[in-house]
C-alpha cells in the first residue's frame, strides 16, 4: 500500500528542504529520516503502518548567510503524518529576552493549508531572520554607545575632597595612604579635628576605595560612628591636570595646637593648598568660600 497523498505531500517537502539545505542546516531526527529514506526509495512502501504522526526536522540557519561569525536561528518543523497540516516554531536564541522573543513569535503566522507549504516556510524564515537582524543591529549600536560611556567614565579624572570631624589612628590614616597608592590616586590626608581626605583620580575608583577603606579599615568602628562627608567633587578636563603626584599624610608638617596638639593651623594648611594650585577647593571645602 503506497503512501497516503498527505503523507506524500509531506515527504515532498521534506525532500525539497534536503535539496535546498546542507545536513548541517537541516536536521532530520532518525524516525524522520528512516521514512524519509524508504519513501525515496520505494514510494509505494506502506508507510502508513509505521505509525508516526508528524515528521518533525530543525532548521539551523546563520541570520547573515555572508558573514562567518553570524548568529543563527532555529526553527522546529513538525508535519502531520494524516493531514497537511504544518507547524513552525522559532526557538528562543539565548541572544534575546523573553520580551523580544514572544515578540518576535507572534509576527510567525498561522500556516494556512491553502497556502504552498514550502514557501510558508521560507517567507517565515525570511520574516524571522530580517527581524533578528534589526534587533542584533540595534542591540550592536546600544553596547558600542555603552562601551563608549564607560570608556569616557573610566578616563573621568576627579578631584574629592572628604571631611571628617576627627581623624587620629595611625592605622586608619596610613590604610588611607596606602589603599589610595594600590590603585592609583593621588592627594593627601590630614589627620586631627577636623580630619580631611582629598583624593585624585578615575572617578568610580574612588568610590571603591572609600567603600573599602570603610568595609576594611573602618570595620571595627560602629556604622553610626563612621563620620565622612564628600564636601566637593570637582571633574578635571585630563588627567595631567592633577595636583598632587603621590599620595601622602602631610599631618607632621602643618602647625598644630590645643591642649592634645590635635587641631591643625588652618591658616598654614591653606598656603599650602594655595601652593599646590588647590586653594579654591580648599577653601569650599573647609572655609565656605570659592565655588
């Protein structure tokens, strides 16, 4: 007994997709290939027995078919064994959301069995893959934007100047020298009371060195005890325009007073800020003056 003129259909198809794609584009899974074989070679087998109510094969296919690296899509095919029935389904690539993806599977329409199968599929290929091409353009053009924010933000240069209302431990001032000195800023520490930090350098690297200085230095000290305050942050136009070329304490050499010696003479820290070309933020930090 010969295959039925559905199935028949169906095996036509089938035999048509091998012709038009390489056993690496199309997959046929072992059921579907053994019927496929017999059909070819004696199509009056009697197919019908063998009881397999769709064939079913995958498509694997670049989005851009002249460029190496593309990425690929896959579509499910399954075809009744009974009817003519088709149904296609696109696989989720790992490359999009499930928003884009359930966006994407309602623009696949129902397959009408009117219509010649083998150009609903290939119009659906086509569709699906023009899609994807706009969206992995657009995807491409957003991380290019973003590599170039984050480009600009890694070469950011800031100066910030932190207030405390004491700074004494030895230990705590000098981690604040040498965790600066491990990534790379520059500036100073002033112990006493008040105590001041001013640091330069990638303006997210500071960030994380105040969060370590905190989570690290600072960790046997109470969180409601842990007084700082970033008084100014002030961007330079490049990074030659820092002012400091080290990072160091310069505690001993300012003038101190009181009865434990411990309140620095802000009058001299301010000659030397003038000196170092910082007296204006100096002065915005501490004395309420400057921008």
């Amino acid at each position: 007994m010969s295959a039925s003129p559905e199935l028949e259909a169906q095996l036509d198809l089938l035999q048509l997709l091998t012709s038009m794609y390489t056993s690496t584009e199309l997959l046929l899974p072992e059921s579907t290939q053994s019927i496929l074989d017999t059909y070819l070679g004696d199509p009056s087998s009697d197919l019908n027995a063998q009881g397999v109510e769709e064939l079913e094969c995958e498509l694997e296919l670049p989005i851009d078919e002249y460029n190496a690296n593309s990425e690929k899509v896959t579509f499910q095919i399954l075809l009744s064994t009974s009817s003519k029935d088709l149904k296609m389904r696109f696989k989720q690539p790992t490359y999009l959301n499930r928003s884009q993806y359930e966006t994407l599977i309602q623009d696949i329409p129902q397959y009408d069995e009117n219509e010649e199968s083998s150009e609903y599929i290939l119009n659906s290929v086509e569709s699906i893959k023009t899609s994807l091409q706009s969206i992995l353009e657009l995807s491409t053009l957003q991380n290019q934007e973003l590599e170039v924010k984050e480009d600009a933000q890694d070469k950011q240069i800031d100066r910030v100047w932190f207030w405390l209302p004491s700074l004494s431990t030895r230990e705590k001032r000098d981690d604040m020298v040498n965790f600066a000195k491990e990534v790379g800023l520059t500036g100073f520490v002033l112990a006493g009371k008040p105590g001041i930090l001013c640091v330069e350098g990638n303006s997210q690297v500071i960030d994380k060195y105040m969060s370590r200085i905190k989570s690290e230095s600072w960790s046997d000290i109470p969180k409601h005890h842990k007084k700082i305050t970033e008084r100014l942050r002030r961007p330079l136009p490049t990074p030659d325009k820092r002012s400091f070329t080290d990072m160091k304490e310069i505690t001993d050499i300012i003038p101190h007073y009181g009865q434990y010696n411990h309140r620095g003479d802000m009058s001299e820290v301010k000659r030397l800020m003038d000196q170092w070309g910082v007296g204006e933020d100096f002065g915005a930090v501490v004395m309420n003056s400057g921008s």
